[in-house]
C-alpha cells in the first residue's frame, strides 16, 4: 500500500468527494462509522468518554463519533476548541448534529478553558488536528496536549496523534504532541509513522479502510510504499526442479574477526537456509575449528592471518556475490584488506557492520561503491557514515539522497526497515519485532541478503524478500518464544518457517 503525503490525501479525498458522488459530510459519517465500531468493539458502555474536538475536519470526525457514542449507550463529554471562530463546514454541520441529541453534549471553548477532572478510566478522544496540521502546536493547543499528556488515560487519536506532522517533525516541538495508546488512521499509514521515535505518540495503530477511490490511490505517484507478504511473493522466482547446486550459486562471506566466530556462523547459516546452492566463509585461521564444526556445509576459505580478515580473496577463486563485514573489527590491517577486496570485486556485493564502520572513517570510498553495492546500516551506522541528523525523516532524506546520487540500495535498519532505491523508491517493511534488537540480527539479515544475490536475484528485489523474511522469522521467533527471549540463532531456526509461511508451503 503506498504511503502518500498529506497532500496528496487531500487530493485523493477530494476526487473521492467528486467522482464518486459521494458529499464530503458523508464521507466524514462514513470514516466515523468505522472509527465508532473500532472504539465500541474493544471499550464498553460502562467506560466514561471524552472527545476534544478541533476546529477542522479531524474534529467533525470527532463530534460525529461523539454523537454515534452517545446514540450507542455511551456518556460521552465533549469539548469543541473553536479559538479563532473559523471552523470547517463540516466541523459546523457535526457539532448541529450532536447538539440535536440535546443540552449539555457539547462545551464550545471560545476562549480560556478549564480542563475537567478525569477519572482514570476515563477514554480521552483525540479529534484535534489530524492530516491538515501546518505548524507545531503553541498556545493554549499546545497546553491542551500536554494536559491530555499528563492525565494518564488511555487515549485515542482519530488519524494521526494531535500535533504530529504528517512527514517531517525534525523541527517540531515534541512536547505538543499528544501520546496516544491507540491511533486509528484512514486508509494510509502516513510516512511519521514509519520513524522508531513517534512510536511513542501514535502507540498501536490500526489502519481503517475509508474506501477512498481505488482509481485515484492506484494513480497517485508516491515514493513510499508498505510492503506486506502480497508484494514480496510476487517477487520470487521458481525454483527449477533440475537445479544442481551451481545453479542457485555461491556465496562468500568474509565475517568473524578472531572471538567474533559466531557472526560468521549466524551469516552463514542464515545464507545455507535461504536457498543458495554453496557457501563459503573467507575467515582467520583461528576460526577454523569453530566454523567447520558449527557449519559443516560451509566451505572455510582461510585467511592467512589468524585473527583477522587481511588478505583480499583471490580473483581465482569462483563466487557469485560477496557479503563482507560482520564481526570484521576496524583493524588498520582489515581496512586495507577491505579497500582492495572492494575494489577487486565485480559481482554483487552486500557491506555490513564494521564494514560500514570502516567506511565511516574513509568516506570517499563511497565514492568507489560499485553501482547496486547493498549497505544495512543501523541508525548510529548511518549517523557515523553520513553526519545526518538524528530523527527519522531527516536520516531518510539523507539515506535517499546517498542511494539516488551513488546508486546504492540503502537498507536502514529500523522497527519499520526502509529500504531506499537508487531510483528514488523507498519500501517500508512490515514484518519484524522488539526482539529482534539482538546481538546477530544483522548477520543474519545479511546471510539471507548474500544468499539471495548468489541465486541471481536483482539486488533491489533481494534486498525487498530478505528484510521481509528476516522480519517474518523473528515474528514467528517470537510467537513461540517471545519478544523477550529471542536470538539471532532463533531468527536463523525460523527462515525455513519463514519461506513457507510467505510461499504457502
Ligand atoms: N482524508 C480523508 O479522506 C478524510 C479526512 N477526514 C478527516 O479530515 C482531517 C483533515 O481535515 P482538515 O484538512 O480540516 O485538517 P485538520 O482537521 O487536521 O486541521 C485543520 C485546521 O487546523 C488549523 N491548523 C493547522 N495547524 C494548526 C496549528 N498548529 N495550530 C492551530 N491551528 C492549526 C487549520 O488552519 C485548519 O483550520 C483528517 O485528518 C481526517 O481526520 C475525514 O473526515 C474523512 C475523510
Ligand atoms: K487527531
């Protein structure tokens, strides 16, 4: 599902309005519906409610809501914020509405407000601002939300937390913004959401299908999409029932620095079980033992150092793509080692962990990059290779520009992993959990990536069904095991899991 501007809401909302011959006040009665049936299936009538309403469409929704509530059983107080007299017509029309049902429904505030004493069980409705926010909240608004803050009670924001922007916060006052428990939003996950840092304001959230026009979505051109398991089975190939091992390739890892053993063995183990055909692990001399051991099917090509990774893999030697870095070090000897590895390197190629840390410290060698060259940077990676800013939006600027202008694939590591193409598109995953922030996750996630490129996947779509399934099998990890308990070894035990659940195996 793409993930549009706010902009671009308005647009598809309009045509929606037009084309389908549907009134704009029915399209807000629409959308409460929905919101009426998520709020009432999950809280009773014995919950006491209160809505705060703005003065835009986000606050018909909630005075619509408000009166479905009250005509559900439900005691219901709701507070309409109309501060500069300029409310939406729409707004206009659902406050007359409520106001309908009789006296004592809905306070106007004109002017100062007095906040009400709210019980803890009290459900907070958040219908303040949603998609049409300009600016951060001030005032006597940003004052509300931070007494909406302070109340402990479960809220819920109808579309987007009160005082998030739509894309870009880098700039905001995150003081204004309401914490919401739950968010329930139209249609679309907007792009905030997708940051790890506003997890805390938008909470669980639940998309609400609107049946905005399908033609208008279907011809909205965005960067940003939502990919879920329907996308990424469209991406994989057959397997050709003749296939020897050559057939699905040869990948070489060059990972596990001496007493980092097991970033090679988490690599290369998640490699074997994604589907290449052979692999190999270019490693110290000390890890001879523990590899053969821990990996029979791999084949060890030695490094002549013991401890570290310094010698570049002979041109000789077949393979069909690279992946260098876990658990490498940063070794003065190891960046030498890397810079010639990468540039000797003529097939598809994935850096990770310290290789990306050495990077950091050399960065005209991005400038040497071959072109499709696949980098997973987590957060502080990406920070210490590009100086970005620290917040979401920011990094995925910077990350987009870095993939567009080097023609990189840019996977940035996250609770919702972007993936940025050199071509401008940028894919969210969908999959994936808290457990999975583990010591290995990433080895394992570039295993799967190397494997992929080996079997002759196009980097971009290697990189799309790798992040999906590393996800999957930390969720299904997970299921059986818990957020708390996983490891990377468990993320390795569910690829196969993870396969069949995505092909219906
Ligand atoms: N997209 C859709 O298809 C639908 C949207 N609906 C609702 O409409 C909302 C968008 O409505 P609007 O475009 O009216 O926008 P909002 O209701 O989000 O807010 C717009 C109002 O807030 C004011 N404003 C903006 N920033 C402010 C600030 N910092 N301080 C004070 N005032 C500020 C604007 O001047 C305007 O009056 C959505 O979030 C959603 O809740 C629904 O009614 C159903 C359909
Ligand atoms: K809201």
């Amino acid at each position: 599902m793409i993930i549009p501007t706010a902009k671009q809401i308005k647009e598809i909302d309009a045509f929606t309005i037009s084309d389908e011959g549907i009134s704009s006040i029915d399209l807000m009665e629409r959308a409460a519906y929905s919101l009426t049936d998520a709020i009432t299936s999950q809280w009773s009538t014995s919950t006491p409610i209160v809505v705060f309403a703005g003065p835009g469409n986000n606050g018909g929704d909630a005075l619509a809501v408000a009166r479905m509530l009250i005509c559900g059983g439900y005691a219901v107080k709701t507070y309409l914020f109309n501060i500069a007299s300029r409310i939406s017509a729409d707004c206009k029309e659902e406050a007359e509405r409520l106001k309908s049902l009789g006296e004592g429904h809905l306070t106007e505030i004109t002017s100062t407000f007095e906040p009400p004493e709210l019980s803890a069980d009290t459900l907070i409705i958040d219908g303040l601002f949603g998609t049409g926010l300009s600016r951060p909240l001030e005032g006597g608004f940003a004052t509300l939300v931070r007494f909406i803050n302070s109340t402990g009670c479960t809220v819920v924001s109808i579309d987007v937390p009160s005082g998030l922007m739509c894309e870009d916060n880098s700039s905001n006052n995150l003081e204004s913004i309401v914490r919401a428990s739950l968010t329930l939003t139209f249609q679309f996950r907007k792009l905030a959401f997708m940051f790890d840092e506003n997890e805390m304001y938008v909470g669980k959230l639940k998309v609400l299908d609107i049946q905005l026009s399908s033609s208008k979505i279907n011809s909205t051109s965005t960067p940003y999409e939502y990919i879920e398991a329907d996308y990424i089975r469209e991406l994989f190939k057959p397997r050709v029932n003749s296939g020897n091992k050559g057939t699905f390739g040869t990948a070489m890892i060059v990972a596990g620095q001496y007493g980092m053993a097991g970033a090679a063995l988490l690599a290369g183990s998640a490699c074997l079980r994604s589907g290449c055909g052979k692999v190999m692990v270019h490693t110290p001399l000390l890890n001879n033992n523990i590899i053969q051991i821990g990996l029979p099917e791999a084949i060890i090509h030695h490094d002549y150092n013991e401890k570290r990774f310094c010698n570049p893999i002979s041109s000789d030697t077949r393979f069909d793509a690279i992946c260098i870095g876990p658990g490498i070090g940063t070794h003065t000897d190891t960046s030498r080692a890397l810079y010639d590895q990468i540039r000797r390197t003529r097939c598809p190629l994935v850096l990770d962990a310290d290789a990306l840390n050495i990077i950091a410290r050399n960065k005209e060698w991005l400038d040497f990059l071959p072109a499709k060259t696949i980098i997973t940077p987590h957060p502080l990676e990406f920070q210490r290779l590009t100086d970005c800013k620290n917040d979401g939006y920011s990094r995925l600027k910077v990350a987009q520009e870095l993939s567009e202008s080097h023609e990189l694939i840019v996977i940035l590591k996250g609770h919702h992993t972007a993936i940025c193409l050199p071509d401008g598109r940028v894919y969210f995953n969908s999959t994936g959990n808290s457990g999975m922030a583990t010591a290995g996750s990433g080895d394992v996630l570039s295993g799967i990536i190397v494997s992929l490129l080996a079997q002759h996947y196009q980097p971009s779509v290697a990189a799309l069904i790798a992040v999906f399934l590393h996800g999957k099998a930390g969720d299904l990890a997970s299921s059986t095991l818990g957020e708390y308990s996983i490891t990377a070894s468990d993320i390795v035990n569910n690829i196969s899991n993870s396969f069949r659940d995505l092909l219906n195996m």
